[in-house]
C-alpha cells in the first residue's frame, strides 16, 4: 500500500519575531533561517518518518535540487519530483516567542503540476492506494478525478483555504482534514457544534477530520464521533504541526490501525514537533513517538 502525495515543495525563510509585523512597521528578526518546507513536502516526511511508502509528485527549481535530496534522505520515494526552471514555491514565516506563525506564501513551480504528471504518477497505482493532495499545487481537481476513475481513496487537506476549494468535486473526497477557519468556510457555519452537524448531515460520502489545536481533534465516520484530546505540551513553533498530524495519522490509518489509536499517534507525533523550530526538521521519527506514548499513555 502507497501513499502518492501531489504536494508542494517550498522553501521557507523562517523570522524568529518578537510579534508579528503590523502595517507601516518595521520589524527586526532575532534569528533567521532558510529550510525545506511546504504543506506536501512537509506531510510526505511525517508520512516516512511514521513507516509509510511514501511517493512525492511535485515540482522544484533546479538550483534547489538539494532539497528533493533531502525528502530522499527522509526516505521519501521522489521518482515523480520533477526540476523546472520556474522559481520554487516559497514562504515567509514569522514567528512569535509563543510559537505561534504567521505565513505569506508564493506558489512558483508548484502550480507547474501538469495533467500528463498526474496520469504518470497514478499510472501503475493500486486500488490499496491513497491519494493526498493539499492545495498549494495545481492540477487538483484533476488529480482526484483520476485518482477516483482508478478506484483509489482520496485524502484532501484544504490548506491554505480559498474559494477555489469549493469548486473541487467533494465527492471524490475519502477523507476531509481541516482546522477551524477551513472548516467554517467550507461549511458556512461559524460555531464548532454547527460545523460538525453540517459535515454530518452532507458528508455521509466521506471521513472528516476537524482539528482543534490545543484542544484536540474530532473525527466523523459514518455518523458517529470520536474525539481525541490534545497533549499538554510548553509548544516553541507550531509551524508544520497539522501536516506532521496528517502524516502520522493517514500512516496509520490507511494501514487499517483503529481510527483512535491513529488519531491518538496523530496527536503524538504534532506533540512532539511543536517543541521544536521549523517545519520540516521538527517531525519526529517513529520511535520518538512510540516513547512519547508509552510514557503519556492513554
């Protein structure tokens, strides 16, 4: 079973800011960095890191070949990363002392996807695999279509939310991961009872996951809830928190583990990744978070 994430890679210049920026300001850094980054990328090494066969499809500059070297390393299959010579995704990160991130993010080669790359890449898929998509790339509608036609479960992380998410075929969707804002503005509801009613009553076709911070997380399946507190942890950086979430979760999860205990490694895993700086080098691997529970078990 395989995991084919279509999915941004990006490189993130993180801020260490005493408060974020406010308009008309300038603002000094205390500390500045240049890491590997991006919603896919990020999800494609929780996915690894956790025991997954992971295949990343995507795009990078080719002067940033380094980076697809290093989701390798991670052990991420990137035999569909593609090197163009569009300027790579990228995102500026601020953040706070409280670990809290505000992001501006810029596409570049990530909305390079094309639709032969999807057909390629879900060429010789299995009908065990998953598909996941975020929507920092293009090609999305498209890439669920085909991943549906070929009888494969589709994963979807509306991250960042926009109005173009509510024009993709939701019922193509297995499995709906969001947080709050995303939640509410693809339900129209503004309070967490009504947005999980909502999901209830028009998403009986698929799983939804609501994640609510340091609250913790709730999952619909067949009309059914399940909820799952958050660990108490003194967080440094949020930043890649939710994707290492989904990475630990979907790993367990598409490989048939009960869908508590997935959501409990899940939690885990972003537990562990909050008490650390950056995105993508703050994933734990798997027998950090095997310790993590055995000592915080539930």
């Amino acid at each position: 079973m395989a995991i084919i994430n279509f999915g941004s890679i990006n490189i993130d210049h993180v801020y260490q800011v005493d408060h974020f920026v406010t308009p008309g300001e300038t603002l000094a850094s205390n500390h500045y960095q240049t890491l590997l980054g991006g919603k896919g990328a990020n999800q494609s090494i929780a996915l690894a890191m956790a025991g997954a066969d992971v295949r990343h499809v995507g795009c990078i500059h080719e002067n940033d070949a380094s980076f697809k070297q290093t989701l390798i390393r991670k052990g991420v299959d990137c035999r569909f990363v593609k090197c163009s010579d569009t300027p790579s995704g990228h995102a500026i990160i601020q953040v706070t002392p409280s670990g809290e991130n505000a992001i501006v993010l810029f596409g570049g080669a990530n909305q390079t996807i094309t639709e032969k790359m999807v057909e390629h890449a879900l060429d010789d898929a299995k009908s065990s695999d998953w598909v996941l998509m975020q929507n920092e790339t293009s090609c999305i509608k498209e890439a669920m279509q085909q991943a549906k036609k070929k009888g494969l479960k589709v994963a979807f992380n509306p991250a960042p939310m926009s109005e173009s998410v509510k024009a993709l075929p939701y019922n193509c969707i297995d499995l709906l991961i969001v947080n709050e804002t995303e939640a509410a503005a693809i339900t129209g509801e503004s309070e967490i009872d009504a947005i999980l009613n909502h999901f209830t009553e028009k998403w009986g076709h698929a799983r939804v996951i609501v994640t609510l911070g340091k609250v913790g997380v709730v999952m619909l399946q067949k009309g059914e809830r399940t909820e799952v507190k958050a660990f108490s942890v003194e967080a440094i950086d949020t930043t890649a928190a939710g994707d290492c979430f989904i990475g630990y979760f979907l790993s367990a999860f598409a490989s048939h583990a009960d869908a508590r205990q997935a959501l409990i490694r899940g939690c885990a895993a972003s537990a562990i990744a909050v008490t650390r700086e950056g995105a993508a080098q703050s994933i734990p691997e798997e027998k950090e978070v095997d310790r993590f529970l055995a000592k915080h078990s539930r």
